[in-house]
C-alpha cells in the first residue's frame, strides 16, 4: 500500500495534469521558435566548415574537432526535420479538432456505403474522438523523441571523441605512430577493439530496450558496462526519456523503430541526386574544364578547394596573371624537409597562450626567410603554355581564401590574344624520393 501524499506532492501532481493538458501549446511555440532559429542559424553552421577544413590543411590532429563538427551538424538536421514533422502533425491535431467541433463525430450510417466498407471503416478508424486521441499521442511522444535523437547523436559524438583518446593515449605512451586514417579505427592496438566490442553490446541493450538487464546470466556482469558506458555516451542526458518512453506498449514499439528514424535521418541529409550522365566527374588535370573554382573573382570561395591553385581571373586585366598556391603543411612540410633537411621552421605549432598569460614560444627569429622561399619555390613548378613560367614567388596570404601560400606574378603582356595555361605541379615523396605529380591546369584569356 502506497503511502498518503502529502498536500505538497497533491499539489503538485494537480499543477503537472494541467499542464499535461495544454502541453501542446508549449509545443508549438518551442518547435516553431526552435525552428526558426535552426534555420535562421543554418548558415552560420555551414560556414564553420570552411574553417575546420583550413585547419585540417595545417594538421590531422584537428580530425577530432570535425568528426565532432559533423556529428553535430547532422544532430542539427536531425532535430530540424523532427520538429517540422512534429509541427505538421500538431497542425493536423489542430485541424482535427477544429473539424470535430463542427461536425461531431464520424456518422458512417449517413455515408451510406455497403454493410462491407462500413465494418471495414469501424474497424480500420473507429470513433473520431479515438482518432484525436491517437494523433495527440503521436505528436507529444514525436515531439520528445525529436530531441532523444538529438542526445543519439550527441552521444555518438561523445563515445567517438572517446575512442579517438583512447587511440592517441595509447600512441603517447607507447611512442608508436597511429595509422594515416583518422576514424574511430586509427589503431591502438587490442585496447580499442575490446571497446568497440563492448560499445556493440551496449548498443544492442539499448536497441532491444534492456535485453541484457533483464537476463539473469548478464544482468550481473553488464551492470558495470552500464555505467561505463553511460559516462562515455553521456546517458545522463536521454535516460530518463528514454525510459520513460519505454514503460509504456506504445513507447516501446515507437523506441524500437528509434534505430530505424535514425537511419533515415542519416539516409535524408545524405541524398544527392546524381545528374549529367556523360559530363565528366572527375576534374583530374584541369586541361578539359573550365572551372569556375579557378578563379577568385566568379562566385563564392569553396572550401572543399582549399588544395587547389587559383588564379584571380579569367580574363587579366594588367599584364601580369597571379597566380596563388596554397600552403599545405599535411604534405608539404614533410617535402620542404626532404628538399632542406636543415631547414628551420619559422613558428613553433601547437598549442600557446597570449594575452593575460604568455606561455611558450611562436617564432623563430633565428630562421631565414631567404632559405624558406628557396625551398618553397623547389616544392612548386609553374609554367606557362608548357614553358617554365621563370618568375619567382614571394609570400602571401590570400585575403579571400584566408589561406598563406605563394603567389607567382607571371608576365602576359608579351602574349598574343587568344586561350593561354598556366600549369602547377607539386613535388610529392614516393619511397623516400622526390617526384612530381602531373599538375593542374588553369586557362586564361587575353
């Protein structure tokens, strides 16, 4: 027998069965404000991704940082579609009840159809007040399920940045490289394939909603996973949606189709419609296309190009073409080594502090900006209508692109009118020795 409620505890049951009642309200005005922020920020979201790219430029290191960027982009979308699928259904509810205070409920003896279609329609739709009740059901349940697989992702986020730990933990103390990938599957030896391993049964208590919980041989053993991996996947946050969802028949068959909505979130926000079936896909060499991509005034930069050279212009207006090459430290500072072994580097990477507390040093002032552009211009190879374009470069960090790199003025003004190419070619180390690559061509006309 329970135990008699206090005036406290009636109280405040009383105050949450009335706002149970007008929930929805509050649901629509979070979900339509929700929305208008998601969307509004959308833009800004987007943005970030130039700038985590140009970090991985300089380093792999910042993998990390965008795997956790995409994570939560797609756990952005994630709860978008959720809450306008979740508005649009509350729209409905509204409808409906709207309607049902006009007409009442539904007479199947006016409609007049056969004793057949009538039982079928009894049966398949019942009352309309029982259909009411079932389209509020959905959209309070919809609308908490929106923001549990925002916490999936969320959590898939965290496990992952944990496993990457994991990974560089072990790299640092063994003193052993990791592999050039930059997933969850870097390497880290027999450690990280127990987790995984562990993370799969956690994963499959959760898809079954407890199966190893329940079980007498596992519940024991699995108690300590529980919590561990409740602390890597910040469970804290979902659990008690999550089971309050499923202590109910209907929140256990919607919680075991969650898998599947995420899935399809992952299946919508991935849908490219492939087009132009004989219009190469593959810009390769640049010597059969004219890319926009190629020059900085038509159109916006794309980050996905940050590895390409640019020129400023399609059609130069002055007799010089300017040609940028970007710097990119991820393959170039271990050729720049190759080229100079005893070149020193001018900043000194890695994390530092400036402003209330200056610790560690930036810059080399012992380091020889002569030497740096020497072996820069051995890294790359211009060269004009085939021949070598004989121009020097000079430093440059490009205003627009917000990328430092070279900058080659190579003269035109000795050319006749008509197309001309420019060529690039990087050198790149194959087993230790230096070659150089096909190149990529950019034309201009005069």
């Amino acid at each position: 027998m329970n135990p008699p409620r206090s005036n406290t505890e009636n109280k405040l049951a009383s105050w949450l069965d009335n706002l149970q009642q007008e929930s929805w309200q509050l649901e629509l005005i979070i979900s339509g404000f929700v929305i208008f922020l998601l969307i509004g920020g959308w833009p800004v979201v987007t943005g970030l991704e130039s700038d985590l790219r140009l970090l991985l430029t300089d380093d792999r290191g910042y993998m990390p940082v965008f795997f956790l960027y995409m994570t939560g982009r797609t756990a952005y979308l994630s709860l978008l579609i959720c809450l306008i699928v979740h508005v649009v259904m509350r729209g409905l509810w509204i409808a409906a009840v709207g309607l049902r205070s006009v007409s009442g409920e539904i007479d199947y003896r006016a409609l007049q159809f056969r004793d057949r279609y009538e039982d079928w329609l009894q049966r398949r739709i019942g009352s309309f007040d029982d259909y009411l009740l079932r389209l509020e059901q959905y959209c309070s349940v919809l609308f908490s399920i929106a923001f549990l697989i925002l916490f999936c992702f969320l959590s898939l986020g965290s496990w992952a940045l944990f496993m990457i730990a994991v990974q560089e933990g072990i790299s640092w103390v063994t003193g052993t490289e990791l592999s050039n990938n930059t997933g969850v599957f870097r390497g880290g030896g027999w450690l990280t394939g127990v987790l995984f391993l562990l993370s799969v049964l956690y994963f499959i208590d959760f898809a079954t909603l407890g199966f190893f919980k329940r079980n007498r041989y596992t519940a024991r053993p699995y108690y300590y996973l529980y919590r561990f991996m409740g602390w890597i996947t910040l469970a804290r946050l979902y659990r008690p949606l999550y089971y309050n969802l499923i202590d109910q028949r209907f929140g256990r068959r919607l919680a075991r189709l969650l898998p599947v909505f995420i899935f399809l979130i992952l299946c919508i926000v991935s849908v490219k419609m492939v087009k132009y079936a004989y219009y190469p896909a593959f810009i390769q060499d640049g010597s059969a296309f004219i890319d926009s991509g190629s020059y900085m005034d038509e159109g916006e930069w794309n980050s996905i190009r940050l590895h390409q050279a640019t020129l400023e212009s399609r059609f130069p207006d002055h007799d010089y073409v300017e040609v940028f090459v970007p710097y990119l430290p991820t393959t170039d500072n271990d050729v720049l080594r190759a080229i100079d072994p005893g070149l020193a580097v001018s900043r000194y990477t890695g994390m530092k502090l400036e402003g209330a507390f200056t610790v560690g040093t930036q810059s080399n002032a012992k380091a020889s900006n002569d030497s740096l552009l020497l072996a820069f211009d051995a890294l790359h190879k211009v060269s004009l209508n085939g021949s070598a374009a004989g121009v020097k470069p000079r430093f440059h960090t490009h205003s627009v692109r917000e990328q430092p790199g070279l900058l080659y003025m190579v003269p035109t003004h000795d050319l006749p009118p008509g197309e001309h190419a420019v060529r690039v070619q990087n050198r790149y180390l194959d087993n230790g020795n230096l070659e150089w690559n096909e190149g990529y061509r950019i034309y201009f006309y005069k």
